[in-house]
C-alpha cells in the first residue's frame, strides 16, 4: 500500500467514500457532502427502508428520504411522524405502541430520540459522540436498549474492538445510561418477560450489505438468558443469519438467512435450534429489515418497497403513497471558501485556479475576485495553466470517459481569467480512452497525461499525435489519478513515481521523446515518491519512508523525510561546503554579479535585444552520470508524516508540510545549518505548497483555504475565494452512480463479477435514485450494488462534516456502570491520561 498522503487533491468532497478492491484495483476517490433536496415526491416511492411494524399489527414506520413517515399496514397515504433537515432513519416501536424511537444525526452523529408513534416533538435520549442506535424497548418499555461504541469495560479483550459496538439501555423518558454487555449484540430483540435476549453478532467491519458470502466474519444468531448468563449460539450455516424477532409466544424466532442462497425468511423452534424452515422464495433481491407484530404478521424490505406476510400466509408489497414536499432542496448552494482540494498559481502570479466540488475555479490573488470555469454534474480534476497563462488545463468525466479538456479567453483585451466575460471550452484531442492528469510541458509544446489509468503517455500539440512512454506493464494503478509525474524544466525529461506491482514504488528518469531507457534513481526497496525538478533542474527532491517508522507488511500510518538527488557535480559541491566555504562563494559570485550588472549598464543594447534574451530558451539539462545514484542526501532532520515540501530559490531552505502529533504545520530547515523551526502552526489534514514562478511567493493551500506566505515576517495572506455555487443533487448523486458503475466494469478482478450481472445490476439500482434524499441513503444504495459482487473491502461510506456537532470528552478513564448514585464512578484511570 501507498504511504499516508496528506496532500489529497480529490474531488466531490472528502465526506463520501467508496472502496472495491479491483484488479486488485482500490477505488477510494468520490467524495460527497450533506445536502439539501425540495421536490415534491410522488407516487410509488422507490427507497423504502426501515420498516417496522406495530405490536398490534396495524401499522408500519419506515424511513423515506431522510425522515420517519407511518403507513397503514394494509396500505395507502403514509404519515410523516419527523420533519427534519437530519436523517432520521432505524424506528423501533413501544410494546404498548404509544412511542417510536429512531437514530438521527440532529447534533453531529447519530443519538437516540423517542417520538409519540402519532407524532409529535422528538425527546433526545443520548447524547454522546459516538453512534448510537436503537434496537428495541425493554419488556415493560421503561427502557430503549440500544448500541453504540462508546468504550468497552475495562476487563474487556475482545478483538476488534474498534468495529464492535456494546449494548447499553436508557430510560425511555431520559435519564442515565446504562450498560448492558460489552460483547457485540446488533439487533437486539427482547422477549415478553424480559428473560432472553435473541441477537445477531458483529465479528468485524465488513460491508453488512456484502452478499453471498461465507466466511468467518457473516454474523451469527444468540440467545441470551439473562438469568443464567447463559449464552446459546443457535444458528449453524456459514453464511450470513441475521434480524431476530421473537414469534410464536417467544418459543420461536423468525429471521434473515442467506442460506438458501438469497435473504429470505426463516423460521426456527428455540427448542430445536440450528433446524430452520424458510418462509420466503425471493431470489433476485435481498430481504431486510425483519420485524413482527404480537399476531405474529411479519414485515420486511424487499426492492426498495414493503412487504408483510400474515402466519402461514404469502408475502404481499404493501401500496404505499407519499404525498409531501421533501424538506430537502436539490438545489445546494455551496460557499467556495474553504473547500477547495486543487491549485496551481497562474504564470503572473496574480491568480489562482482551483477545484471545489468537481468544479473548476479562478479567483485573484488580491482581492477574491472569482470566475467559475465549469459548471457540469461529472467531476473536474487537475487543473492547471498553460506556461503562458493562456488556457486552463482539466481533466472531466463526462459520458462514462475521462477527456482533457481546456478553458480559453476568447477577448484578448481580458488579461485575466477570474475577470473574463467570455470563455471557450475545448476538448484537447479526442479518442476512446480515459485520459487524465494533464501536465504542460514548460516550453507549452505538449502536454504529458495518463492514458488508460495506467499509461504515461506524451501529446504533441503541434502534430496532434501522442507517444506512449510507459506502459500498464509498467505502472500499477489503485485509483482515479494516482499516479505522478512532473517536467523537467527544459521539457525534455520526466521524473515518474513508479509502482509497478502494488506495494513499495521507486522514482524513475525517463526521456520525454521515449528513445532512453528509463533509469531507476531511488532502488531502496522502500517507498519512494512524490519527485519534483528543484535548483533549476541540477537537483530533485522525493519523499522516502526508508529512514522513518514503518510497517514491513506495506499497513498502517508510516513517517517519511524529504530526500534530494543531485544531477550536477557543482550543485552536489556546493551542497556539501561547509558553512565558511560557502559563505566565500557567496562573496566571490556576489562580487562576479555586479561586475556584470555595470558591464550591462554600459552596453548600448536596444530594447528588443533585451527582450530576446528575456525569451531565450531554457537551457538543455546535463547529467553527471557517474556516480549519480551516489549523490544524493537527506534533507529533513526528524522523520514525519509529510504533505508537501518545496526548496528555496538558492537552495539553502527547505519549507515542508509536517505533521509530528497532531495536524500538519509549515516547517523549515536551514540545510547548511541543520537548523529546522516551524514557520507556521496549521494544524491542517492535507496540504499543497507552490512558488510562484519568479519563486518569490509561496503559496499555501490547506484544508481547503489558499494563502500567500510572506516567509521573512512569518505571515499568511489569506486568498479569498468569494462567492459560492449551486450545485444539482441528484445530476451529482446520478454521475456518481455511473462513475462506481463504469469504473467497476473496466476494472473488477474478476472478469464473471463473482457471478454477478452487473450489467442488468446498473438498471437494476438505477431505479432507486429518486427515492434517494441523502448520502446516507445513497451510500446504503451503492453498498447494496456493490455487495452483489460478494467481495470483501467493498461498499461505500458517507462521512458529513459537521463543525457544531457533539464533542464527548476523553478523559481516559473507565466508568464503572453499575454505580447508581450521583454522579460518575470511575473504575479504572488509564496511565498517562488527562486524569492521571
């Protein structure tokens, strides 16, 4: 596996996340944040999910686009019971059938509220930090049991604890939480005495939707008898047994099973556990959320819809109608400041380009003034400008295919992007392939890019035609643009981070007309990455984990340290002097440059001499072969996990992105003096920096925000990026589902899908995007496409950004749960926490 990145260009925002494992190819690249949906929803809503039935068996709650709604188990116009921005999703009835109680992420993660089932004002009952759900009511409904991973006793060993929730109860009207047991109950159904307990486990942090799997992490069905302790383990199938609920006066339990090589329903006799009898024949879809009523009706999800099945009866979809304005907006106005993930500083300097949200931006440096160059649902990437500030160079994914394509003033009495009236987007060349992370060569005659995914190739802007330099035999790919690359500065070489098989890369030289070999220049055996051209082409920094804390087995968080190899003997001894010699040289050049400024001052050169020599070409590089693998050093003086880092223009400073313990801050080291400090305290996840092309500015981008750094007073300018853009939900939501589509097509490990027909499978899970208000509910959408495959490490995650959500203290210590009084009991106090 790569090393932690903390410069992360994505797009989409980084709040939604899928993961699959293909070829074996990692796709860890959309990214989607909370929105807001107003469409009147109609007919027929297609993404039912949640449903639970009433004790006495007339009525069912279930989950729509965010919110709780209640529908007449026989059918008809359902009932909103919650109105909220949140998501509003799991209800669990009372046994009396007065009180529902749900999850919702209200207050930055998901608590438990109760509401009166005809609804009403929600009573929130938790608020810690962490997720927490509910899974049912006590036997006398004084309590809500539900499940969270708050903290394990302190007696507590199992493994992972991190992916296992506990069993706590609070009281329905509010009060203390409870703990009930540490060990990883999900689902948690109780029965009319109170005695037993009957649950599925969690054994670890697979995707639940994940279908058609056997392994040792599918869940498993348990009674528990609270008087014993005793806990029986009474399903025996390998494959996935989930959702209990007591039936028959409690002597039996109905429940989800794979076994018949689809979720259907099946019913087991307590009395003769691990003999089950199924109930339900579906076949092309999963069933999910099993719930019972006292008369022993089932109901369930089957197809986005609800279904219920009366004793000894049929399944029957239940005819639902939804007749309400949805409180979310499709429509999301989004602020452009602090989101963006991109930036290249344009030739002069004077503005910026961008990517916020998949959307190609320019503001100016003074004052903000900001241009939005692209406005599609697909995504933008990699935008930069030409060497003559002349066009913006991006890559977009439209039509299933990723084309370069780039952005021009159309009236040349506009000098500025972020001031033009009038753009003219063009596609650079056409062809049948993905292609993507354009690069400019400096001289603006061709453009390097990525073909394919896993293709170096080179395109002459002059005779349109385009060179393959290294080939998917040469180069391994995890995800949308991973790979890199970058220009030498007389455009005649490219330094390449190379990763031919997945594990550990190297740093390659290679000719950009492709007549050379390539030459390996790092052959560490660790990872080495990330190179750039410095000190006018003589020198390339990379970063490299040989020197750092790593793990053998390519896992885990490692620390890496900024390296340079020096392609010219005089740049290798100059970096070497000790501190007098160099400050001899210093004199001697200083004394040589004057001399020649006064000689220049008497020369009666014309104007457009002097313009000439502004323009003359960059010098052709040269390179000491011998010996060169030999001449290289370390720059950084502590290992660190590393964003960025940059040399200064006489190369005696390095500046670097560095994260020690907490965030990332900018740091420098004086590589003369070995002296390092720390420039500015960021506290910052990921971070680009870049001089601008005369290299007396360094920009900064941070989490998001851009800034201009004034390095002799230790001082940031903020770039403002004013304005904000509107952004089309469901268009967003619809690309998104085409982009994990398309991209698990051309790239699955397993070219039969694991059985699957992922071909009718898009058709199949396209239906259900109207029905979709929320990334929650679009996650759980892919999760369930994606789960068809029955491959592990897949599915997706959504992950809202939330700045005025709970935060729970951590005080390291353990709380002793059985105390009664007032007050917090402390078990144990964990050694070298705040508390010891």
């Amino acid at each position: 596996m790569s090393q932690k990145n903390h410069y992360c260009p994505e797009t989409k925002e980084n709040r939604f996340r899928v993961y699959l494992f293909m070829k074996p190819i990692l796709i860890m690249a959309l990214f989607l944040c909370l929105g807001l949906t107003t469409v009147i929803a109609q007919d027929g809503p297609t993404w039912l999910r949640y449903p639970a039935i009433s004790p006495d068996g007339q009525t069912i709650a279930f989950t729509y686009k965010g919110d709780i709604y209640t529908v007449a188990a026989s059918g008809g116009s359902a009932k909103a019971i919650t109105f909220n921005e949140a998501y509003d999703h799991m209800p669990v009835w009372s046994h009396d059938g007065k009180s529902i109680a749900f999850a919702a992420d209200r207050y930055g993660n998901f608590d438990v509220f109760v509401v009166d089932a005809a609804g009403g004002e929600p009573r929130r009952l938790t608020f810690h930090s962490r997720n927490e759900v509910p899974y049912s009511f006590s036997a006398d409904d004084q309590a809500v049991l539900f499940g969270a991973q708050r903290q394990d006793l302190a007696s507590h060993r199992q493994f992972p604890s991190g992916s296992q929730p506990e069993l706590y109860s609070v009281p329905a009207k509010g009060g203390r939480v409870g703990m009930l047991c540490t060990f990883p109950a999900e689902a948690v159904q109780v029965s009319r005495d109170g005695r037993h307990m009957v649950y599925h486990d969690k054994k670890g942090g697979e995707n639940e939707y994940r279908k058609h799997h056997t392994s040792s992490i599918t869940r498993d069905i348990w009674l528990y008898d609270s008087r014993s302790g005793e806990q029986r383990l009474i399903t025996v199938f390998k494959g996935e047994d989930r959702n209990p609920v007591f039936a028959d006066s409690d002597q039996s339990i109905c429940y989800l099973s794979e076994e018949s090589g689809s979720f259907n329903v099946h019913k087991m006799d307590l009395k003769t556990p691990g003999q089950s009898r199924q109930l339900t024949s579906f076949q092309k879809f999963p069933v999910r959320f099993l719930s019972g009523s006292g008369d022993g009706t089932l109901c369930f999800g089957y197809d986005g819809q609800i279904y219920t099945m009366a004793p000894g009866g049929q399944p029957r979809q239940v005819a639902v109608t939804i007749r309400s304005e949805d409180q979310r907006n499709n429509d999301l106005f989004l602020a452009i400041s602090g989101n963006a993930r991109e930036m290249d500083v344009s030739p002069n300097g004077k503005e910026v380009v961008y990517v916020v949200r998949g959307e190609v931006f320019v503001s100016a440096v003074e004052g903000g003034v900001t241009k939005r160059i692209t406005d599609t649902p697909e995504q933008e990437r990699f935008a930069s400008f030409s060497p003559d500030g002349e066009a913006i160079l991006y890559a977009s994914e439209r039509g299933g295919k990723w084309q370069i394509y780039q952005a021009k003033k159309t009236r040349r009495e506009e000098p500025y992007f972020y001031a033009a009236t009038v753009l003219r987007e063009e596609p650079l060349f056409a062809n049948d392939k993905n292609n993507y992370q354009p690069q400019y060569s400096p001289d603006g005659k061709e453009v390097a890019y990525i073909e394919d995914r896993a293709s170096l190739a080179v395109y002459n802007l002059a005779s349109r035609q385009s060179r393959i330099l290294l080939t998917p035999d040469e180069l391994y790919y995890m995800s949308d643009g991973d790979q890199y690359f970058a220009w030498s500065p007389d455009s005649k070489w490219l330094l390449v981070e190379f990763t031919p098989v997945m594990g550990n890369g190297e740093v390659v030289l290679i000719a950009a007309d492709g007549q050379k070999k390539m030459l390996n220049l790092t052959q560490s055996g660790y990872n080495d990455y990330r190179p750039k051209w410095v000190n006018q082409g003589k020198q390339m920094l990379w970063f490299s984990n040989r020197d750092g804390l790593r793990s053998y087995a390519n896992s885990g968080d490692r620390q890496a340290d900024v390296y340079s190899m020096f392609f010219s003997r005089d740049a290798w001894e100059r970096f070497n002097l000790s501190k007098e010699d160099y400050a001899l040289l210093q004199a001697i050049e200083e004394k040589e440059k004057k001399e020649k400024e006064e000689a220049a001052d008497k020369s009666k050169k014309d104007k457009k001499d002097k313009q000439a020599g502004a323009e003359k070409k960059e010098a052709a590089l040269t390179f000491a072969w011998d010996e060169l693998l030999e001449r290289k050093a370390r720059l950084t003086l502590h290992s660190s996990s590393l964003a960025d880092a940059v040399l200064s223009k006489d190369g005696e400073t390095l500046y670097y992105l560095a994260s020690f313990e907490k965030g990332l801050n900018l740091w420098s080291s004086k590589l003369r003096s070995k002296e390092a400090k720390m420039e500015l305290q960021l506290d910052a996840e990921r971070g680009q920096l870049q001089w601008d092309k005369e290299m007396k500015n360094l920009f900064l981008l941070a989490d998001g925000k851009i800034a201009r750094i004034d390095l002799d007073k230790g001082k940031r300018q903020a770039v403002e990026l004013k304005g904000e853009m509107k952004l089309d939900q469901a268009a967003e939501r619809k690309y998104m589902f085409e982009h994990v589509w398309q991209r698990t097509r051309t790239g699955f490990y397993s070219p039969g899908f694991h059985g699957a027909d992922w071909q009718g499978l898009r058709s199949a899970y396209l239906k259900y995007l109207p029905g979709i208000g929320s990334g929650y509910e679009f996650t759980d959408l892919l999760s369930e496409m994606l789960g068809e495959l029955n491959s592990s490490h897949s599915g997706a995650r959504y992950n809202p950004r939330r700045d005025d959500g709970d935060e729970t203290a951590s005080l390291g210590i353990f709380v002793d749960y059985d105390h009664a009084g007032n007050g917090l009991r402390i078990a144990e106090i964990i050694r070298g926490g705040p508390l010891d």
